[in-house]
C-alpha cells in the first residue's frame, strides 16, 4: 500500500506542476488509446486540483477526445476501413452498424454512462455508423457527466467498486438520471 501511495502522491504532484493542460491532453489522449486508464486520470486530477476543477477538467477533456475520435472515424471509414475488407465482409459490417445507427439518444447515454464501457469502441462504431452528430454529441456530453463523477466519486479497482454495494446503487441511480435526462433532451431537441 505504501508503494501505491507514493505513486498517487508522485502522478498527482507531476500532474498539478503541469498545470491544467496535463491533466487535460492525458484524458483526450486516453480517448484514442484504449488501454490508458481514465479512472486513474479522474482521479488523479480531482486530486490534484479538486474536486470541481478536476470533474471539469476530466469532463471537458474526455467529450472533445471523444467527439475528435468520432470525427476521425465518421469522416475516414468509408476512405480507409472499407477499402480493406471485401465486398461480403463489407455487407456483414453494414448490417451491424445500422443497428447501431438507429439506437436512440437514450441508449447511447446508457452505454456511455456505464463506467466500465470502452469508450473507445463506442466512438470508433459510432463514427463508422454514421451516427449524427447532434446525437452523438449529446450523448457524450450527457453521459461523461455521470461517468466522470462515478470515478471521481469511487476512485477504486473495478473488484472493489462491484463489491460495494453503496457503488452499485450509485450506478443504478446515475444510469436512471442519464436516462431521464437523455428522455427529456431528446425530446425538446426532436432527436432519435
């Protein structure tokens, strides 16, 4: 525990040295490369500069790395991923992705508000997809809200936040305001 305390204190001190933009380019980098650990970034933040600006921070940090993603992947699929494939693999891919096109606003908050989904992923099929922007970036600003706050908020292992049952509860209320909130939105904005 001493060693991990050490690494904690050392990260947060680097990380509050470096100001604001440390803190900032290391979660849009984490929106590209799915092995870096975004709760360990939130929460390193939030310590380093508190609660609020850290939450921000992360907040802002993690929707313009997602949303940069997504425009990478929505404006290059067809130049680049689908020279590569063949005309039947192609056809297979198509029919997945127009399922993921057509899924509401709701459903994509949902995904995105779970804190264990690779965000990553939701980005590169949302781009490939061709999912609207509007809805997409909806989605990302509603749903990284509750994401970010959740590990700020836990700020533990995966094991240790499952266990837990105050961490359940917690997930199951903010996957309920995401919801909610994604209803209300969706509605007064007209998008699904």
């Amino acid at each position: 525990m001493d060693v991990i305390t050490k690494f904690i204190d050392y990260a947060t001190q680097l990380i509050a040295s470096g100001g604001l933009v440390v803190g900032f380019i290391l979660i849009v980098i984490e929106s590209f490369i799915p092995i870096l650990p975004l709760a360990v970034f939130v929460a390193l933040n939030i310590n380093a500069f508190g609660f609020f600006v850290g939450t921000c921070l992360s907040w802002t940090a993690t929707c313009i790395g997602c949303y940069i993603c997504y425009l990478l992947f929505y404006y290059l699929s067809d130049k680049i991923t689908y020279k590569l494939l063949s005309n039947k693999t192609k056809e297979r891919i198509q029919k997945g992705l127009k399922k993921f096109q057509n899924i509401s606003l709701q459903g994509i908050v949902l995904i995105i508000t779970l804190p264990f989904t690779p965000a990553f992923l939701i980005n590169i099929l949302a781009g490939i997809a061709k999912v609207r922007h509007e809805k997409f970036l909806l989605a990302i600003l509603i749903g990284k809200v509750f994401m970010v706050i959740f590990w700020g908020y836990i700020g533990k292992s995966f094991i240790e936040s499952i266990s837990d049952i105050r961490a359940i509860l917690y997930i199951v209320i903010t996957l309920g305001i995401a919801y909610v909130i994604s209803k209300i939105v969706g509605k007064k904005m007209n998008i699904e």
